[in-house]
C-alpha cells in the first residue's frame, strides 16, 4: 500500500501541498461503522469539528445517521452538505442561534443549565422541532494530555452530578457525555461504570443518550465487539436511543498531506530540509498534542542513514515538524507524504504568514483517478479579513 500511495503522490497533477483523500480508504473505515451500527442497533454521526472535507459527504451520507456540530457554521455544513439527523453541542449558544436551529436540528445539547433555563422561551415556542439535552461531566477520564482532558479540574465542560440531582429537568430528553480521546472500547466500558452509578436515575427518563466522540472505532485493534455490546446494554437498560459522533475514526488513515522539499542545508551541525508544508499553518496538533506524524519511507532518528530536521515554511521559530530518517539524502524538488492527515488537520489549518492552505484532492481507486477539488489563492488569504 504505502508504495502504491507513493505512485499516486508522485504524480504532476498533483500540486504541493495538498490533502489527498483516499475514497477506497475511507470505504474501509465506513465498512467497520456501518458493521457497528447494524449489530448494535445504534447512531454512528460524523463530527464536524474533526472532518468536515464535504466532497466526501455523498459517500460517508450512504452510512452515518448524520452529522454533529459544535457552531452554527458547522450545522449549516451540515444541512446544506449533508443531510440526515443534525445534532448541536455548543460551549455557549447566542439566543439568536437557539432560535435558528430550533426549527432545523433533531438534537440541541446545552453544556450548562443557566443556558437551558435561560432559553425556555425558545424551547417551549410553538415553531421547535428540537429535542433538547444536557452533557453531563462523569467526573472520569484516561485521556493524559491536559489540554484534550474534558473533565479535569476546572473544566468548561458539562454538568456534574451533584448539580444534575438538584436540577428541574422538565423538557430535557436526552444526556451526553464526552471524555475520550483517540480510546478504545476498553476506556468506554470503565467510563459507563462512572455515567450509571452517577447519572443512571436520570437515564431511566431519558429518550437519548450520546456518547460522544473519541471513540478509536476504525482502529485496527479496536474491540468492535466490545463496543456493539455496551451499546445494547445502554439502550436495553435504559430504553434509550445511543448516539456515537466520532470524527477522527470516520477519516482515520485516510488522507495524506503530499509535500515538497524547498531547501536543503545545514546549520551549526544539523541537517535541515525546509518543506512547503507547515506544522504551525497546516498541522497544528504536532505542536499543540504534541505528536510526530509518519512519512512513507521515513525512520526514527538515527534509524536510517541520514536523519534530518524537517522545518515548515512559516516564520514562527518552533515550525518544526520533526526529526526523520531517510535511506537517500533529501534534495530540492523531493516529494515527501505524511500519513493519516485527513482529520483534525484539515479543519485546523490556517493561512499564518500567507502561506497558502495545501490543495485538496480525492483520488478513487476504482477508476484510478484523482479529482483536484480545491486550490487556494491569494483571494483565500485575502478574503479572510478586510
């Protein structure tokens, strides 16, 4: 596989960078949700704030229920693009946009119950369509990196059980939870534990529950199984609707940021490759996670004969995108890919410095062909402020 993406990449219709979409990929990861979705009875609904590529949507629409948005502009995308369920959760909602999506969503989740209670007059209007809900903070967690924990001390997020037990929860028909990251069904498991025993009077008076994302779904060492089980327990147990809204597993090993070397030197002792790629503009979780993302052909330092620091293009000190090894020396004018660059980077990305955003482009296997969707400008740049 990897030496036939590296033919696909290699190829001049190709411009860098650019964000190369694999629809036989994705096929494969849709496979696994539609699996999950049929033996458990469950809603798999794409998440926005991870993969919002909308040229893919005919294809990811023949499976997942629908989409969930964390904005106004995310649920647009969703309705126009889309289709299907639309869902919300939003930190805070202006009056303005409870009153928009009350006519058009299915589910509108609120993350504190000073904003239920201070919408009723939306919620009760004649004209709703929405059925509302409350995320709830289990209070338990296994994500380790502090800036992606959703209930560590001090968080923006849901409501504690405490809070919950002392709430009028007239009109509320549904609980959401989110506190996994990049996890297995494993970490779900012991995170039900903690819901139930907290949360599980209220469950029993609930149409709904949603689990949120972070759920590793399309992992190969994921336990399907496992998953499909703890569904059916909630939904049996409770008599609920279960909704799951992955982003990451929906697009994971899908897409590759295909980029070239632009200079080649060496500083003070280090070999340096300067890309027309970026960790700051294009790939912000290398330095936000932080984390290393794989390149096709590419080893640990030290690994392969000759290990290079790879810098990106902006002029932020820190756009490093990492230490790699390569069995040839890199020169100008060399291609390299990275891997799995279709979730999160993409709706990330930013044009810092002008730097254009990579190009993106779908290639199907079936035909063998590759579809140049998008190229940004100088009018992209331009058009973001005035």
């Amino acid at each position: 596989m990897s030496k036939d993406i590296l033919t696909i990449c290699a190829r001049p219709s190709i411009p860098t960078p650019c964000h190369l979409l694999h629809r036989g990929l994705l096929a494969n990861n849709l496979k696994i949700l539609a699996d999950v979705q049929e033996r458990s009875s469950g809603n798999i609904i794409l998440a926005l704030k991870g993969f919002a590529t909308h040229s893919t949507f005919p294809q990811i629409a023949k499976v997942l229920k629908g989409t969930t948005a964390s904005s106004i502009n995310e649920a647009k995308l969703g309705i126009e693009e889309f289709g299907g369920e639309i869902h919300t959760y939003c930190v805070a909602y202006k009056g303005s946009e409870v009153r928009w999506l009350s006519t058009r969503a299915n589910h509108i989740t609120f993350n504190s119950l000073s904003q239920w209670q201070r919408f009723q007059s939306i919620v009760t209007a004649e004209e709703n369509k929405a059925s509302y809900g409350l995320r709830i903070n289990p209070e338990y967690s296994e994500v380790e990196t502090e800036i992606y924990n959703p209930c560590r001390p001090g968080t923006r997020f849901g409501i504690t059980a405490d809070v919950l037990n002392e709430a009028d929860l007239t009109g509320i028909e549904g609980l959401h939870f989110h506190s996994m990251c990049e996890q297995g069904a494993d970490t779900l498991e012991r995170t039900l534990e903690h819901v139930e025993k907290k949360f599980g009077r209220h469950l029993l008076n609930m149409k709904w529950l949603n689990m949120g994302g972070g759920h590793h779904i399309t992992r190969p060492d994921y336990d399907t199984d496992l998953l499909v089980q703890l569904i059916k327990h909630m939904r049996n147990t409770y008599e609920l609707e279960v909704y799951l809204e992955p982003g990451e597993a929906v697009a994971l090993n899908t897409g590759f940021l295909v980029s070239t070397v632009l200079d080649r030197f060496n500083s003070n002792g280090h070999e340096v490759a300067i890309l027309d790629t970026s960790a700051s503009a294009h790939m912000p979780d290398v330095l936000e996670m932080p984390y290393r993302p794989e390149i096709i052909g590419a080893g640990e330092a030290g690994e392969k004969p000759h290990t290079i620091t790879l810098g990106g293009l902006t002029c932020l000190a820190g756009d490093i995108i990492g230490d790699y090894s390569f069995d040839e020396d890199l020169k100008v004018g060399d291609r390299l890919v990275f891997t799995d660059m279709a979730h999160y980077s993409m709706v990330k990305n930013t044009t810092f410095n002008g730097v254009n955003l990579p190009s993106i482009a779908n290639y199907d296997p079936a035909s063998n062909r590759i579809d140049l969707v998008k190229e940004f400008t100088y009018e992209s740049y331009r058009d973001r402020l005035s």
